[in-house]
C-alpha cells in the first residue's frame, strides 16, 4: 500500500525499501516483485494526480498503465543517484500531456481549465456535508466552489504547481525535477500562485448592498 | 517580508524545503512574530485549499492490472499502446498482416510476369512475322532463302540481314532485336555485303554477330552429291527459317529469348509458332542436324537455325 502521506513525507517506518531501492532491485536484478511493490505504492497517489490532470476516471487508468510501462521501457535507463519520484511524475506528467493531445480533450483540469466530470466527482468524494446542519453544508459547498474556481482560473503553469507540491506533496527540488525548471522559477511561480490564491479566496469586505436587499421578486 | 523569506515560510507550510532549510524556518517561526502572522494568513488559504483535496480512489485492481500488462506487452490495450512505447500491432496482427501480403504478392507478382512475358512473346513474333515478309520477298526476287555462305568472311547465319538490308528489305535494325532496348538498337548498323567485305575477317565476323540480333537463321544443306546449297520455299511451307536464337551450347539450357519457356518459330509460309521445346510437330531438332551438329542440314528436309554467334565454317566442312 501507500506508505506516504498525499504530501510525500513518509508516515511508516523506514524499513521499508526505498523507490529507488526498489527500481534499482528491478533494473539490474530483474526482482519482478519490487516493481510491483512500487507500481502498489504509487497506485492511489499517483492515480489521483492523474485524475486531477485529466478529469476522466478512464483516462487516469489509461495514463496510469502507460506511465508504468514506460517506467518499465526505460528502467535500465536508471541512474541509481537519481530519485524516482520526481522521474515518475515527470512520466506521468508528459503521458498525460500526450494522452491529451492524441484525445484532443480539452476539458483537462489543471492544464486547461474549466469545470470537469472529474472535479464534479472530486466534491462528491469529499466528505459528504450531511452531518452538518443544512446552513453551515450550504455554506461549505459555497467555499468550495469558491476555491475549484480561483484554481481554475490559475495560469496553467501556475496550477500546474499547485498541483504538485500542495496536491502531490512534492518538494520544491522534486517539482523543479518533474517540470524542468529551475528551483527559483519553481518558488517564485508557486508563490504568485498562492498570492493569487490568497486574493481570490479572501472574503469581500461586509458592504451590503441595499439594491439587493430590498430586490422583490417578480410576481 | 522578503518575497524569498515568503517563498522558504510558504515551502516550510507544504513541506516542500529541504531539512537543513526547515529547520532554519522553524527557528525563525519560533523567534519572529512578524513570520509567525504571516504563517497563520498562509495557513488560511492553505486550510481552504483542504476542502478541495481529492479523495478520489484508484479503480479496484489497478496496480494488479497494470502488472499483468507488464507481464504480457502484448496484451496492451490500444490506449495504452498508443502511448509510443508499445506496438499498435500485437503479433497475431503482424502476422496475419503477413500472410495476407504474402498472399496477395503470390497472387500479383505472377500474374504480371506472365502478361510481361506474353507481351515479350508477341513483340518479338511481329518482328519475326516482318522478317519472314522480307525473306518471301527477297525469295520472290532471287527463288531461294538469303544464302548463309558455307565458307569466307561472310560465313556466319546474320549475313540473312545484310542481304535484306542490300535488297532495301529491312532499314530499321530494331527488328532483330527480340526485347527493345533503345541502347543496343544504337549500337546495332546494317551493313551491306560489300562493304562488310571491306572490314577485316575479325570486325567483320564482330558485325555479322550483331547483326544476327536476337535471333537465328536458318543454314543451308547439303545435296545428295555433297553441294551446299540453300534453301527454297517448299510445297508445304512448313520449313523453319528462324527462331529465338538457342543457348549456344544447346546443352538443353533455356533459350536467350524467353528462358525455360520456348521459342518463337518462323516458318517459310510467314507463319510464326510458339513452341515449348526445340522440336516442332512438322520436323525435327530445328537447332541441330541430323547429325546433331550446327551445321548444313543433311537434306532438303532438315533445316538447321544457328544462332548469329555460331561457327559454322568447321561444321561445313
């Protein structure tokens, strides 16, 4: 199973092999299992990254089994001093630009923007407001939409980092990895993005609008 | 704040630093209440950002499945396998893609080498068919076949066209040549007998070589009393005059014409005839003599077509 939290520090104890120890075991002792055993451990945190990126449950499974077997095409490819995180997200990163470009879909979450299947599935996952009273579950679904919004209208390159570091949980230097990009774009972008954030979500100063108030409805 | 102490304080709240930077922030977290109110306006946007954390689970088997493709590459289906790392083609595709175009190049290939050879054939029976035009005319004119001498410079079977050519029978040399070919039609003159007597033995033996083409001529025969003479029309035609010219070995080594297939034949009455084998139905080896020599034929019945590179002198003699 997932032995890391969605972002990326390791909850388990370190017994267990690293990905790199586990790639290296594959690539040049042929260790069928440990592939497997990495294959287990992306298996929720990446497919989530991938549903986010495309939007389509279908397409996430599709990206996810090719983003695998290119991992498996290009294993002996592997320099042991490099880690396997950021090589595996830049993988699934490009098969899903791929997969986008063969589909012509432009109905991509974090690349394109605009509101998705998968978003709308993405809220239904969430905890489910009925413990809460039917205000305060309004109110939730309200800030919600309110966020999916000021997400969507990120620049993709900003998103994209959103995405990867608060989403994924990757550091700055594995994000730096995953998009090519050097360390100090990778922080500066991903602090505009969350100035951007900051304004869109900040609640709008208690001005009442006496139009509004008194607006009747139409009989 | 420093936009870059922004950036080390947003990195420290998302876990995206480095240790040794960590911890450099949490000290400064825990001394500066200026980076200590910052923090908490980060963690505001970071707390709504939660309520949008997908929850979304991987389909049930996922990672199982995507092992077992792994297993058998194959197997992939068409999405993944479009991917650019894997066929589009699994090998059942390949080779039932195979075997169709094996099926249909044993079907194709065939079937246009035999209309290549057919038109081959028919190209050279025409010419064989003018030729023989030109030998009744010249026979017309002078009551016996072109007379391929026994000795002398001359005594080679493609002096058949140097009388034609002398007689005004023949002008274009591209009827001696079976397959059209516009280099060797350049390369082929028609010479008369006079002035191929002007050559020396050797380029005048050369000349009558080419000028034989691609075919054979008939020799003449000898007499009851040892005369060579040549040949006349008969009463029933059926005399071979010319042929595709054979292998000169004759060892049973398929003609330069049409390979392993046959020769065209052309009798004294202009008719031409296909034939399989170097005997025909109305006389005997058309290529070799009674005496299965190239040479004279024996009688008035066994005619005898050399090829234009034959030696016939020693066989005359």
């Amino acid at each position: 199973m997932n032995s890391r939290s969605p972002s990326g520090r390791n909850l388990e104890d370190s017994a267990l092999p690293s990905d790199e120890e586990l790639l290296r075991r594959y690539s040049q002792a042929g260790e069928a299992e440990a592939f497997e055993q990495l294959i287990r451990r992306y298996e929720t945190e990446l497919y989530r990254y991938l549903h986010r990126l495309l939007g389509d449950p279908t397409a996430a499974e599709d990206v996810f089994q090719s983003t695998f077997l290119q991992l498996h095409a290009k294993c002996h490819q592997y320099d042991p001093g490099r880690r396997v995180r950021p090589w595996l997200y830049r993988i699934a990163t490009n098969q899903a630009i791929d997969y986008q470009r063969r589909h012509r879909r432009h109905r991509t979450v974090s690349l394109e923007g605009g509101a998705t299947d998968g978003q709308a599935q993405t809220l239904e996952m969430l905890p489910a407001p009925g413990q809460l009273s039917p205000d305060k579950a309004a109110a939730l679904q309200e800030q919600r939409e309110a966020v999916l919004r000021a997400l969507e209208e990120l620049p993709p390159s900003l998103r994209q980092l959103v995405e990867l570091i608060y989403f994924q949980g990757l550091k700055y230097r594995e994000a730096a990895q995953v998009l090519d990009l050097p360390l100090g774009t990778v922080k500066s972008r991903l602090h505009a993005a969350m100035k951007r954030l900051d304004q869109a979500l900040r609640p709008p100063a208690s001005s009442p609008n006496p139009k509004v108030s008194k607006q009747t409805p139409n009989p | 704040m420093k936009p870059e102490e922004e950036q080390l304080l947003l990195g420290y709240l998302l876990g995206a630093l480095e240790p040794e930077e960590e911890e450099q922030v949490a000290q400064k977290l825990q001394s500066d209440p200026h980076w200590q109110h910052q923090a908490a306006r980060w963690q505001t946007v970071l707390n709504q950002l939660a309520l949008v954390r997908s929850q979304v689970s991987p389909p049930r088997g996922l990672a199982l499945r995507t092992w077992q493709l792994l297993q058998v590459p194959s197997s992939a289906p068409a999405s993944v396998a479009s991917g650019g790392f894997a066929s589009r083609w699994s090998t059942l595709d390949l080779i039932t893609a195979t075997v169709v175009l094996a099926v249909l190049v044993l079907m194709v290939v065939p079937a246009l080498s035999w209309q290549r050879f057919r038109s081959q054939v028919v190209h050279c029976s025409d010419n064989l068919r003018y030729l023989g035009q030109a030998l009744q005319h010249y026979h017309a004119v002078h009551q016996h076949f072109p007379e391929v001498p026994a000795s002398g410079p001359l005594a080679h079977p493609g002096v058949f066209a140097s009388l034609l050519f002398e007689n005004r029978l023949l002008d274009d040399p591209r009827r001696l040549l079976c397959q059209m070919s516009a280099q060797r039609a350049r390369k082929l003159c028609l010479l008369t007998p006079q002035q191929l007597r002007q050559l020396s033995q050797q380029q005048c033996a050369q000349v009558l070589v080419q000028m034989a083409g691609d075919y054979g001529y008939c020799l003449g025969y000898l007499t009851a009393q040892g005369q060579y003479v040549p040949f006349r029309c008969q009463r029933d035609g059926l005399l071979p005059l010319m042929a595709d010219a054979p292998d000169r070995a004759l060892t049973g080594r398929p003609g330069r014409n049409h390979g392993p297939w046959g020769y065209n034949l052309l009798f004294a009455n202009g008719q031409v005839r296909f034939v399989s084998t170097p005997y025909c139905q109305e006389c005997d080896h058309i290529f070799l003599n009674h005496r299965g020599q190239v040479g004279p034929g024996c009688d008035r019945r066994d005619a005898v077509i050399a090829p234009g590179n034959a030696d016939i002198r020693l066989a005359a003699e």
